[in-house]
C-alpha cells in the first residue's frame, strides 16, 4: 500500500508541474492537486493509526 500512495504522490507532482505550465492544460493542476490530497489524507491516516494493512 506504500508502493501505491508514493506512486499516487509522484503522479500528482508530475501533474502539478504539467498544469503550472502549460495554461492549455490548467485542469492536471487541480487533478494534481486532488491526488496529492488523496495521497496525504491515506498517509496520514495510514501513520495515525499505526496499522500496517
């Protein structure tokens, strides 16, 4: 599962670049933005818990 939210993480900074700087593209900002969310919120949760599933 860490595997998942690191990659979730590398795609979301990929995508935040992308959106900063193609205006064209302005939506992967907010895609990015969202993904980075998701994968902060299943981290923090993930390290809160203390649970290892």
């Amino acid at each position: 599962m860490n595997i998942l939210v690191a990659i979730i993480a590398v795609i979301a900074i990929i995508l935040l670049f992308t959106g900063g700087f193609v205006s064209s593209l302005n939506f992967l900002l907010w895609v990015g933005i969202v993904l980075l969310v998701i994968a902060a919120i299943i981290f923090l949760l993930r390290f809160l818990s203390g649970r290892r599933v």
